[in-house]
C-alpha cells in the first residue's frame, strides 16, 4: 500500500512537472508511448507487450536520435542517453529474438526506462524551471 501511495504521488508530480514544460519534442513523446505500454505491463510480470513490440520500440529510439532536439535541450548529456536508448533497445530487441529469459528482458527493459528518465531529468533540468533532473516529468499518460 506504501508502494502504491508513493507511485500515486510521483505520476500525480510528474503530471504537473510535465504540463510546466514548453518544449514540445515529438519524438520523445513518441517513444514515451511505446516504453509506457511495455515497461508497465512488465511490473506485473507481463512481457507480451514488450516482446511483440520490441522492434517498434527499436524503431521510436532510433527516429528521436535522428530528430531535431529542441534548442534548450541540446547538449552532449542528453545526447549520449539518446545514443544508449537506441543501443539499449536493439540490444532488447536481440533479446527477444532470441526467446531469452523473462528475467533478463525484464532487467533489459528496466534498464532503458531508468535511461529514460535519466533524458527525461535533463530536459526539465535544462527547461528554466529549476528541476533537479530527477522527476519523472513526461509521465502525463505513463501510469506507476
């Protein structure tokens, strides 16, 4: 129930972090929805999401690497969590393919969703309004 109660503080946190933005980043938001249907479902032991969309989890790193990164957060930092996004997730992807174990593409997949926030940490850090890094702020629709 304490779990609960602190995951309910931190999305109700990181929707109004998030709403305070001004930057919008399209492919970040677009990636945040394919890590949010998959990381999710994994916390209750379900990988069917992840391992059916993978390759598209893939494919949403790989489009916010090539995307223009909005003025205020283009810096070296954010740059290299992008570079190991796209790294992490083909690494996933193989994974995968190679019907490895629940527990290591849980790991995985777990792994790249803290490198998330870590982007996520950097941007609002980077956005004018005094964040630490360490919210979780573009969880608008991303339910703990």
């Amino acid at each position: 129930m304490k779990k609960l109660i602190i995951l309910s503080f931190l999305v109700l946190t990181a929707s109004l972090t998030f709403s305070q933005s001004k930057t919008e980043w399209a492919e970040l938001k677009s990636f945040h929805s394919v890590m949010a249907q998959t990381f999710h479902p994994s916390e209750d032991g379900n990988l069917k999401p992840i391992k059916e969309r993978a390759g598209e989890m893939v494919t949403k790193a790989e489009t916010l690497q090539k995307s223009k990164i909005p003025a205020e957060q283009d810096n070296d930092k954010i740059k290299s969590a992008i570079d190991r996004l796209v790294t992490g997730s083909k690494e996933l992807k193989i994974m995968v393919d190679k019907k490895e174990s629940d527990e290591a593409i849980t790991k995985k997949l777990s792994a790249l969703h803290d490198t998330f926030h870590e982007i996520i940490g950097l941007c609002q850090k980077d956005d004018g309004h005094g964040h630490d890094g360490h919210g979780h702020g573009s969880h608008d629709n991303h339910k703990h």
